[in-house]
C-alpha cells in the first residue's frame, strides 16, 4: 500500500497546527505511508492513542521481524503495545498476538542474553500476552 497516512485518513492538512513538537511529529508522521513508518512513529502512536488500527498491524510486524525491537531500549515496542492492547482490549488480534507469542518463545529458547533480568523482562512480557489471549477466549 503506497498511500500515505494522510490520504488513507482524509485529513485536510489545511486544519493542521503546527504550536508544538508533537504537532510537528503528527504532521511529519501522517505524510508517511505505513511501510515507511519507524519504531519512533508507532510507539508514538499508541502513546498518543493516535491511528491504531494502522498502529497495531504494523507493531505486530516490526516485532515478528525483530521481537526485541525498541526505540530506546530492547522490548520497547512490546512494553508499549501491551500496555496500548491492556486498556483497548477489544483491539487485541488473538491470532497476531498467538503467532508472536509462538514465535518469541522460541526466539527466547535461542537467545543469548546480557544480563538474566533482561530475559526476566523480556518473559514477563509474554507472560503479559499469555493471559491477554486467555482473557479474550473467556469473554
């Protein structure tokens, strides 16, 4: 899909401000398309609870890609999406969520890790989404 964010969204660019550095980031963000989209835009996204269903999909492939990926530090991107995913619950795609779980569990088995809190971290994470996916089969 090579449109950008803006046409998808049919935003007229003459409403936008542009008073502050987060209006400066959506301004620059919205004329990307979502393959151009970095690790910096989604985790900004769903922070700012901005475009998720464009967010969401487009995480999910970064961290199949990459499960550590993060902007600041590894396991970022996950810490953020799960903690997107907790509150919007109903945005939980179970069967996105299992395969990643699926295959960072073996990523985990393989990994060879700095420090064991990392890995600790890195566990409870995908404890997190674990019991994410037995909620969403109970309701």
């Amino acid at each position: 899909m090579n449109v950008s964010i803006k046409s998808l969204k049919n935003i007229d660019i003459r409403t936008l401000k542009n008073d502050c550095a987060l209006d400066s980031w959506y301004n620059d963000m919205i004329e990307k398309t979502p393959e151009e989209l970095d690790i910096a835009d989604i985790s900004r996204m769903l922070r700012q609870d901005v475009f998720s269903d464009i967010a969401i999909p487009v995480a999910w492939q970064k961290l199949y890609s990459n499960p550590l990926s993060g902007e600041m530090y590894d396991g970022q991107l996950l810490e953020t999406l799960l903690r997107y995913l907790s509150n919007h619950v109903e945005q939980l795609d179970a069967q996105r969520a299992s395969n990643f779980l699926k295959l960072a569990t073996d990523f985990l088995a393989v990994y060879e890790w700095e420090l064991p809190e990392d890995r600790q971290d890195f566990e409870q994470l995908l404890l997190k989404i674990s019991c994410m996916l037995k909620t969403s089969r109970l309701s």
